[in-house]
C-alpha cells in the first residue's frame, strides 16, 4: 500500500498516512487515507485529503474542512476503493 507523510502545520508531528483511495472531481485530486499504523479498514479512521497546490515534484496536501464538497467527493472515494491500485 502506498503511503504519504502529512505534517501537522500546528504541531509539526509527522504521521504516515497509507491511501486507500483517489478520485479526480473538477480537476482536484483527493485522497481516502488511513493512518498507516492502523491494518483494519474496517476500524481505521479515515480522512479526506485535498491536493493544494504542486511545490517542486511534491504535491502538498491538506485536510478536508469543506463538509459541502466532502458530502460529493467520499462518496467517489468510496467507490473507487475497490479498483484503487495500491
């Protein structure tokens, strides 16, 4: 499983995130991730990643805080889960 490093702009604590999902919708990538410590989907708490902007080859990407545009893109997120290819 492919995983990403997010750093807590707050706190500066790094955590691993394994991607479960990913979904282009109006030309935005976003992502389905889990903390990459936790194995079960099924318990894993999960979050949305939007793509903000490119810096170098790196993508930097941030939390979802948009509940509006949330409700659209899990969903998509969710479907794809299955044809993801880690």
């Amino acid at each position: 499983m492919k995983t990403i490093q997010f750093v807590d702009d707050v706190t500066g604590e790094e955590v691993d995130f394994a991607i479960v999902s990913a979904v282009q919708y109006k030309e935005e990538g976003y992502l389905l991730v889990i903390e990459s410590k936790e194995i079960d989907l099924e318990e894993a708490t999960a979050y949305v990643l939007k793509a903000t902007y490119i810096d170098g080859e790196d993508i930097i990407y941030e939390l979802m805080d948009d509940d509006e545009l949330l409700d659209v893109v899990y969903p998509l997120l969710e479907e794809n889960m299955d044809n993801f290819d880690n």
